[in-house]
C-alpha cells in the first residue's frame, strides 16, 4: 500500500513515517495540505493519512474538496482529542476513517489493515490468484501451500499485482507505486531482476509463468490462472472462409495501427510521469534550500515566479505575481540604490548581475537575500527575457 503523509508536526511525521516504512508501506511526506493536493495529481496512492489542522490548506477542507472532484481515495483523518467535532466535521466531509491523537500503532495498523479491505472490497485480508496466496496481515506469500520467502521489495511487487489482477503495470507505472518520492526511480534493469527473482522462486514451488511480461507494456498475472476466466474470442482465429483478403489485410492494419498507439501512448505516460516527478522534486528542492526562481517577459512586462520566491515575500502562492513596480517596492529602502546601480542598470545593459540584498516581507519582517540573474536573447541577439534566482540567507546573515 502506498501512503501520503500529511502533517506539519515534524516529530510526529517523522515517527509515523519509520513505523509505517517498518511494517512494508510506502510512504511519501508533505507538510501541509496543498502540497498534499499536488503530489495527489501528480502520483498514485491507495490512502491519504493526514491531520486535521493543517496549514494553508486544513484536513476537513482537504477531504472536502477530494470528494467535489469525485476523487475516492481512502482518507485517514488525525484529530485532536478534543474537540471531537473534528471528527464529525471530517467524517461529514469525506473522510473514511478518524484516529485521535496521540497516535497508537496498534490501532494505526488496525485502521489501515480495515480501510484497505474496504478499499479492494474484500471481506479478507487475503489476496490470491490461481495456486498463490498472499496475506497481508502475516506479510507472508504461500504458493501451492508452499511458503516462499521474498524480500520486502519482492513482496510489494506481488502485493501490487495482486491487488489488481487484471491490470498491467509498466516499469514506470510501479516505479510511481512502490519508491518513495525521496529514493530514486528503479531502472527498468532492476524491476526485472525483482520479477526474475519471483519468477525463479514461484518456479521452485512448481509454478510456472504466473507473472506475464508483455514487451512495450509491462507486466500482469497470467489469466491462465484465473479461475473464473473465459477463452477470448480471438477475431485474427476466425476460419479462413469467413475473412477475405480484404478483410484479413484491414484487420491487420488495425491490429499494426493499434500496437503503435498502444506504444504512444504509454511513452507519454511514462514522460508525464517522469515529468511530474521531476517538479515534484524540483519544487521540493528549492523549498529545502530556500532558492525561489523567476523570469521577466520584456515585450510583455509578464513576471512568472516560482512557489518558494512567494514564500520568502510573505505573500500567497495563489496571488498573481506583483509587478516590476511593485518587485521594486519590496526592496528595503536603504539597499534600493543599491538595486537599481547593480540589478537594474546591468539588466538594462544586458549583462548579468547579482548583488545581496535586504527584503521587507509582506508581514514586515527584514530579511536578508542573495539576487542574481542575467538576460536571455533569441536567435537574432535580442534580449527577450530576464530570469534569475532569490537566495533566502537570512539564517546565515544572523
């Protein structure tokens, strides 16, 4: 199962993150509910942990607007112990489960042991397929009353395919659902040796090609083994008197038409996913180090700044960016000569430039920052844009 996290509690995200990574789940963090909301578009998840107070964007407001979408992901909801109108709040909202603090692993594990059979809408906990036979609860994996001991990568990898049996999962496809947003993505070299692995173990236990591999696709269980599986009926099997060459030659172009679509199609998906991956991370970076980025349109006057340079000004990701009148304002008024002889006659000289700065923040607050950027010209030598990087160190200045 692969969590989200949600909690601006350090401590507490901490703790629960190693207890829920020491019992196999995959776990990502966020530390407040619209950085929630975005990993949410961004990746695939079978449960959402998360608290009720919350900033910029609090739990029964985050479960609120997961169910105006249509969005049905299972959702955990921590609540104070008191008042218990969070609770009711939340369960009225959308989520499927409450937990008051502090949080008590046993009864962490029960929630999500119970929230996960509703999840597959089983009774039991146990997933099975043809003569294999996992068991979550026991973390154990049996086949053909064999036990066969897997390492805990191994096990989520068939914990994955047989929560969906019918389903195909591309290397990047698993890669989203079983590595955490911290670790790297695995290579589509050692996904294969995983399954080799399996493969080699099932084998030993006297089962044979239980896991499928369909090249340009992916991997599936075999529906060979599914018991309540029918012959499809195959129109490239029809008797030959009933397919002239006309038909026979229309129906293989679509067949041919049809492979390479299926081709296209999951190339995208697996570029988006990396793409989405890749600003997930990248945003996450530049909130770490405290680096915002940002770029001028010089034709247009158009100013695009990244979330983390709204952040260092105090001001709401979701406001538009201020102008460059409005930029200049923010600028302490004993560095703005300072600004306009190194940062503004440089870019207007179309030269690069840095220089450190003070910032007076839209709560007040003085904060010290290192500013540099330059131009960037088109193919004719014209300056079009500027664009550059806010350092926020004040904690060194200090």
């Amino acid at each position: 199962m692969k969590i989200l996290l949600v909690s601006a509690d350090k401590i507490l995200r901490h703790t629960l993150h190693q207890t829920l990574s020491r019992h196999g789940f995959i776990v990502d963090l966020a530390t407040d509910g619209e950085d929630a909301w975005d990993l949410l578009q961004a990746f695939m998840y079978d449960l959402v942990l998360l608290e009720a107070l919350l900033p910029r964007l609090d739990g029964v407001s985050f479960c609120r607007r997961l169910r105006n979408v249509g969005n049905p992901i299972l959702v955990l909801l921590m609540t104070e112990a008191q008042p218990s109108e969070h609770c009711v709040q939340g369960l009225d909202s959308g989520a499927d489960a409450c937990l008051p603090k502090p949080i008590q692993e046993p009864e962490l594990l029960a929630h999500l042991r119970a929230l996960s059979r509703r999840g597959l809408r089983r009774a039991s906990t146990t997933l099975a397929w043809g003569p294999l036979t996992l068991n979550p609860t026991a973390r154990q994996v049996l086949c053909q009353g064999q036990v066969v001991k897997v390492n805990r990568k191994e096990y989520q990898l068939l914990e994955l395919l047989l929560s969906y049996p019918r389903q195909m999962f591309s290397c990047s496809d698993m890669g989203d659902r079983l590595w955490p947003l911290e670790d790297s993505l695995p290579t589509d070299a050692t996904l294969k040796s995983h399954i080799r692995s399996i493969r080699r173990k099932l084998e030993q236990a006297g089962v044979q090609d239980l896991i499928q591999t369909h090249y340009g696709q992916g991997y599936c269980l075999n529906p060979r083994y599914d018991p309540g599986s029918k012959p499809a009926h195959r129109p490239d099997t029809m008797p030959d008197m009933m397919m002239d060459s006309i038909t026979a030659n229309i129906w293989q172009e679509l067949m041919a038409a049809n492979a390479r679509l299926t081709q296209e199609i999951e190339q995208r998906k697996q570029i988006e996913a990396q793409l989405r991956r890749s600003e997930t991370m990248l945003r996450n970076a530049q909130r770490v180090a405290q680096i915002g980025c940002w770029e001028a349109t010089i034709s247009t006057r158009e100013v695009y700044w990244t979330e983390e340079l709204y952040l260092i000004h105090g001001f709401d990701p979701s406001d538009p960016p201020p102008t460059p009148e409005q930029i200049e304002a923010l600028i302490h008024p004993d560095d703005q000569q300072l600004h306009a002889d190194v940062i503004q006659a440089a870019a207007q000289r179309g030269e690069a430039f840095e220089a450190n700065l003070r910032i007076i923040r839209a709560d007040g607050e003085v904060r010290y920052i290192n500013a540099r950027g330059g131009p960037l010209f088109d193919d004719d030598g014209k300056m079009v844009k500027l664009t550059g990087t806010t350092f926020d160190v004040t904690r060194w200045h200090r």
